[in-house]
C-alpha cells in the first residue's frame, strides 16, 4: 500500500516542478540542507511548525 504524500512534501514537490527548481537550489534558498529538505519530501522527517512557516513563505 503506498502512503500518500504530505501536504508540505506535495507542496515543494509542485512548486519545484512548476519553478524547476533542484532540491540544491530550494536549500539554499530556504536555509536548509539538502538531506533534510529529502527526508521532508520523503516523510522520513516530520518539519517543525518553524521549518513549515519557513518553507511556505519561500513557496507562497
């Protein structure tokens, strides 16, 4: 059974794709590492409330 992808994880993933943005290039963007921002969209990782307001704020 796979796991649906999570709201935030959807959310970078369409914006990267609309902007075509590398996970490099959003990192460095949103201050963060590389692995984090891939544990993130894989949902290995659960982002804090700050990490969120963080992302969504580049992402709009």
């Amino acid at each position: 059974m796979e796991e649906e992808v999570s709201g935030i994880a959807e959310e970078i993933i369409q914006y990267q794709k609309k902007h075509e943005m590398t996970d490099g290039d959003l990192a460095l963007n949103i201050h963060t590492t590389i692995e984090k921002l891939h544990d993130i969209k894989s949902m290995e990782y659960q982002p804090t409330p700050e990490e969120v307001a963080q992302l969504r704020k580049f992402i709009g």
